[in-house]
C-alpha cells in the first residue's frame, strides 16, 4: 500500500442529500487498486480508510495526519455498541456501485460488511503467517541444540545405577539372565542359593548381581540438567527425565527424554533474561505449558556450566554449580538460579562445600521463581558463618546434621534442641521424619505443652499398635491425638490430669470426644434456635393477636395418646418455630401457617413417639374435621410412615367424635381453601408441590 501516494488524494465531498449535508456520510473513490473511504461529519472531512481490493490489506488516516492498522469497524465507529452498516451510516449510489465493482466479494449485501470480511481474510492470513514465522524460528533454534553425547549417557548411567546389575529369573527353564554381560546361567552354575532380592555373581562375568524373581524388567527414574553454550547470544538450561532399565536378556540401558530447555541470554539485547520451551506433542513451543512440566531435582553435568552462563545474568552461579556437579550432588538447578542473590550463592556454596547433600536439595526446592529463597524459611541467607547460616551455635549438632545427611526437618529439630538447650536422639529424628511430623507441627500442637518429643513419639507408636491394630500410621494418628485434646478443651476438661491429656485408649476417648462435643454442639445450637425462635414468635405474635387463645381452645379436641405415639397440640407460635428448627423444614419459618390457625382453616399439632415426648418426630397440618393435609419429618421426609398411618387414623376418628357445630362449619370452608390452593397449583403448573401435596393428603374415611 502506498501511503504518500494515498496523502495526495483529495477527499471526495459527499453528495448534498435532501439539499442537506448534515449528519455523517461516507464517499468513495478509487487509487490505484485501493478503495478509498472517507468519512464527513456535517460536512467536514474528519477520518479515511484504504483497502487494497486485491489483498484485503488495510489502514487507516486521521486529521492529525497519522496512520493506523484499524479495520473499517474501528475506524469507522466511536460506540463499541453500534454497528457499521449502510443505514446508519449512507453512502450515495453511485459511490457504493463504485466500491461494489472494485470489492471482489459477492456477499452479503451491505457494502461495509463487504469490505469487512475481506479484511478479516487479510487480518487471518496475516496471523497464520506470523505464527508459521514464529514455529519456523524455534524450530530453527531448536535444531540447533546438540544432542547428548555418549560422554553424557556414560556419566548419568554411573551416578544413577552405579555398578546395580540384577540377575533376572527365565521363568521357563529356571536359569538367570544377567544385565550386565547379558548372558543366561543356572543357579547351580551360579554355586549360591538365588534369593529375590538376595545377591549373587555372575558366573559368567563375575559382576555382583541383584537377584530378581517376581518382575520380568526394573526401571529407576531420576532427573539430569545440562548446561553449556549455544551460540554467541545464548547459553542454555536443559532437563531430562533419565530412565534406567534393567530387562530379561537385556543389558542395562539409559534413555533420555528432554522436557524442557531454557535458553540464557547473553547480554542486553532482550528483555527477558531467559525463554523457556516446553516439549509438546513432539515439538517444542514457549506459548505455554499444557503438559505441567516440571523442572524437579536431579544431576547436573559437569561440563560446559562455564560457557553456558557466563555473560547472562546467572553467571555468578558458574564456580558453585561446577563445585556441586563434580561431587554429584542433586538439587532443583533451575529455581537455584532463579535468586541470583549474592549472599544466596554464598550459603549453597557453604552447604555444598560441608556436604550437605540432602539439605542442599530440598533447599533448592524451596526456592521461589519470582521471589527466590524467602526470609521465612529455615536458613538465613545472610549469614556469615555456618554457625549464623543454620542458627544453630552448637557445632556438633551442625556435624550430626552432615554425618546423618539430614534434610530441613532434621535441620529444624536440631535448631529447636539448640535453642532450648535439649537432648534429641537420632532415633527420635528418625521418626518424625519417617511420619513427616515437622517440628513447627509439633511446636504449635497441643501435645507439645505436655509432653516431650520422644514422650509423644512412644505414645504414638503405642496408640498405633495398641488403638488402631498398626492400621493407621503415625501422622494420622497424631492428627487424632490433637484433634481430642482440642476438643478435650473445648469441652472444659481438667488438661492437667494425665487420665485426660494422655488417656491409654485413644480411639475410643477420641470417639467418646465426638460424641459429648455433638451433643455440647447441639445443645448450643438448640439454645440458639431457642431464642431465635422466641424473637420470630414475638413478631409473630405481635402480627397475629389471639394465637394462644386458639391453641388453648383447640387442645382438648386434638390431642391425643396411643400405645406407641401421641399428638400434641403446642403451647404458643414460639413452639411451632422451634419444631421447624428442629425437624427443618418450613413450619415455623413462613406465616402462612399462623395465619391459617387463627383463620381456623388448619391447624399445627405435633407427632411424638410415647417414650420421648419431648424429641420432635413428626409435624402434622391437620383441618378442623381431621383431614390431614401436611405429615412431615426430619428434613421434610416420612420416617416409619407405614408405622405412623394406622395410628393417625385412629386420631381422625377421635376427632370427628369430638367435633361440635362450629367445627362442622370450619371444616367445610377448609376443605374449599383446600380445593382453591389446589387449583392455583395446578394453573401455575407448579407439579412438584402438587405431588406432594396429593400424597399428603389423608382425608377422614
């Protein structure tokens, strides 16, 4: 598109229409292959717009005199609301026909929607360009990254497997393969009784072997990054997941399958300090990472870290990560590099020079991508010393944590013990790091305010075998422990005896628990719903005056005692709320049952069992001539109804005896409100509540 050449056309004025030339308008004329769109506001030239016919190319040119990449939409239209088309915005005939003819489209009708979606064809042509341009770059880039060389297979087989070979049982004829030298012996050959998972030799090339007989092939996984140089603008960071295998007739093979590659760039020319690609479906991309992977701990190769970072802006990792590749220490390389902190490279290199092994590790997991080794965790970055690095000022703690290659549990017992100047054996480190107890864990609990951590370590042992049979482990069972004692709390316990704190039989105290809290529970609640309810009764009965005296008047009529249940008639409105609350469901909590009482269209009584008079049962909605209308249980069900049906029409019966002239004449215009309410359901389709309402219902027979 020629821009300069575009400048030069003069704008077309619009035709004069209705002799008016207020309003917005749009005039076409044509450049070249370009069709040129300006557009006048009453009369004044305020935007243009160029296509080329041909491509679909577009731009567009303001009165300030700058050019923009806005399609005829945006360029054309202010509202993000409006839409662009020949009505709202006219052209006259013959610049439309002009336009029509040049715009090689057939469809749709309107001329803006022409030009639109040949620009839409131009605009996606040019994305998918742009993204062939992109995948042609990095697969270039990726072309251009070595593949590992036998050096690198050599090496990470030694440090993954070492000299681990197995001997492999041939389950046909009895023999043994060996992975080693690949060849096939008997046992009798071998002179040693073949043990799973016992030792013997090779008799045929005497490498000590593993004895395997249940599974046909082993494989071990661990983690390998390599860094070296790519090119005079990139070093690169490179992972892979190294699979080991050991298989029947088979030697022992390495394979490697790289993950990720993070390319280190090499002075100031980008904006990013890296790129990372991910391996996806076979190809790499750094648009995203819809697989989830992971950079996790492993080796790093000693050779190339030099050239691979030196000029970006982790080269001040190089000396350290030589150090701790030649000694074959594991670590998260990728989120080390990510605080580049001096004082940080310092402390890894303390715990890489001490030996640190386990520690180092799991520290580098710590590390955070965006905010690198917080303040929060175990050791201090600033440190000085070893001593300052671990807060520990006890030296022989700091050699016990090296001989014993602990990690950041270990670590954190120890400066605890420290601290409070306390013995700790290694057993009982063992343990708590066997069951994943950290000593933050045990410092905030209950447990701790009574007993010591090799106390609670036998206790819990004991309650594992003795409570739980060994079915549980460790950690689930102090979760258990701390649990009671919270609720030992709550419920006002004397924490200070021993019967209570550390009670012999924990499952069953820790059961007993849950049962007095439920009860300590429901009992508040009950007090609460007790309340609530006497408020809403209140309002209730300030809203409908005269319930109690209609309640009183219809008790003598309604209630009524069987073998095994009883009905009856509540004292106030601050009954029914609470029966609701209690059975929840919605008597209690709607006015339309208050107000059905006093109008003695039904009334509210209350099902009990005989033995428990006092524990809500069921909720009955009954019409003064003993039809019942409403039977609803806990959360609206029917408990034992088959049970409960006999004994309510028993109660009909009762009733109708009972029932004087008013009664009669009550009963009668219920059964019509029945009927209308019925209706009224049945016009608003409401299906569900009719249903109900109909299975419901038991008249008097």
């Amino acid at each position: 598109m020629r821009r300069k050449q575009i400048e030069k056309v003069q704008p077309k004025a619009p035709d004069r229409m209705g002799g008016r030339t207020l309003g917005r308008r749009v005039t076409a004329q044509l450049s070249g292959r370009c069709l040129v769109l300006d557009l006048w506001a009453d009369g004044t030239w305020i935007h243009r717009h160029v296509t080329d016919t041909e491509t679909g190319e577009y731009a567009s040119y303001g009165m300030d005199g700058q050019w923009t990449a806005e399609n005829l939409a945006n360029a054309f239209v202010n509202d993000i609301w409006s839409l662009l088309s020949e009505e709202g915005l006219p052209i006259s005939k013959g610049d439309r026909e002009l336009a029509l003819g040049a715009i090689k489209v057939d469809w749709p009708s309107d001329l803006y929607e022409r030009v639109a979606s040949l620009e839409r064809e131009y605009a996606r042509g040019r994305r998918d360009r742009k993204e062939q341009r992109r995948v042609q770059r990095i697969r270039e880039l990726m072309e251009s990254v070595p593949s590992p060389g036998k050096a690198v297979y050599d090496w990470i087989e030694e440090k993954a497997a070492g000299g681990l070979h197995y001997a492999i049982w041939e389950k046909g004829p009895g023999d043994f393969s060996c992975t080693s030298c690949g060849g096939i012996f008997t046992e009798a050959e071998a002179g040693a009784r073949m043990k799973h998972r016992g030792e013997a030799a090779c008799p045929l090339c005497g490498q000590l072997l593993r004895v395997e007989k249940r599974r046909r092939g082993i494989r071990l996984e661990t983690r390998l990054t390599l860094v070296h140089g790519l090119d005079g603008k990139r070093g690169i960071q490179r992972h892979f997941v190294v699979s080991v295998y050991w298989e029947r007739g088979l030697f022992r093979t390495v394979r490697l399958h790289e993950t990720i590659r993070c390319m280190l760039h090499k002075g100031p020319w980008s904006r990013h300090l890296c790129d990372i690609y991910y391996m996806q479906a076979g190809e790499w991309d750094n648009k995203g990472n819809p697989c989830n992977l992971r950079w996790r701990p492993g080796y790093l190769y000693p050779e190339g870290i030099q050239e691979g970072l030196e000029g970006t802006a982790y080269q001040g990792w190089a000396d350290v990560f030589r150090y701790m590749a030649s000694m074959g220490m594991r670590a998260n390389y990728d989120r080390l590099l990510a605080d580049r902190r001096e004082e940080f490279i310092g402390m890894v290199e303390y715990l890489a020079k001490g030996r640190f092994r386990r520690l180092l590790e799991e520290t580098s997991e710590q590390v955070d991508f965006d905010h690198g080794y917080g303040s929060y965790n175990a050791l201090d970055v600033f440190g000085e010393d070893i001593c300052e690095v671990m807060y520990i000022w006890d030296m022989q703690k700091i050699i016990r944590l090296r001989q014993e290659d602990g990690g950041v549990n270990m670590l954190e017992w120890l400066q605890w013990a420290d601290a409070e100047k306390k013995r700790i054996g290694s057993d009982v480190l063992a343990w708590y790091g066997r069951n994943g107890i950290s000593n933050g864990q045990y410092g905030s609990s209950r447990a701790s305010r009574r007993l010591s951590p090799e106390q609670l370590m036998h206790y819990i042992e004991r309650q594992v075998k003795e409570s739980y049979g060994g079915k549980r482990k460790a950690g689930s069972v102090f979760e258990t422990y701390e649990d009671y004692l919270s609720m030992s709390e709550r419920l006002g316990k004397d924490m200070s005896d021993a019967m209570v704190y550390r009670p012999r039989e924990l499952k069953r105290r820790h059961g007993e628990a849950v049962e007095e809290h439920s009860r300590h529970m429901e009992a508040e609640r009950a007090r609460k719903d007790a309340e609530q309810a006497r408020k809403d009764a209140e309002r209730m009965e300030e809203k409908y005056p005269g319930s109690g005296a209609v309640l009183a008047q219809i008790r003598p009529k309604y209630e009524y005692e069987g073998e095994r249940f009883r009905i009856m008639v509540p004292g106030s409105f601050c009954d029914i709320v609470l029966e609701g609350m209690a059975l929840h469901h919605c008597v209690g909590g709607t006015e339309r049952y208050f107000d059905r009482i006093l109008q003695h269209e039904t009334y509210i009584c209350f099902l009990r069992r005989t033995e428990e008079p006092d524990r809500p049962f069921y909720t009955i909605e009954v019409e003064p001539g003993g039809t019942i209308r409403q039977h609803r249980g806990m959360y609206d069900g029917e408990p034992d109804i088959e049970e409960v049906k006999p004994f309510l029409r028993e109660w009909q019966k009762e009733i109708r005896k009972r029932m004087k002239e008013e009664d009669h004449e009550h009963a009668r215009l219920s059964a019509v409100k029945r009927e209308q309410n019925m209706e009224e359901l049945r016009q608003k389709n409401n299906t569900r509540v009719l249903e109900a309402l109909m299975e419901d219902l038991m008249e008097v027979v």
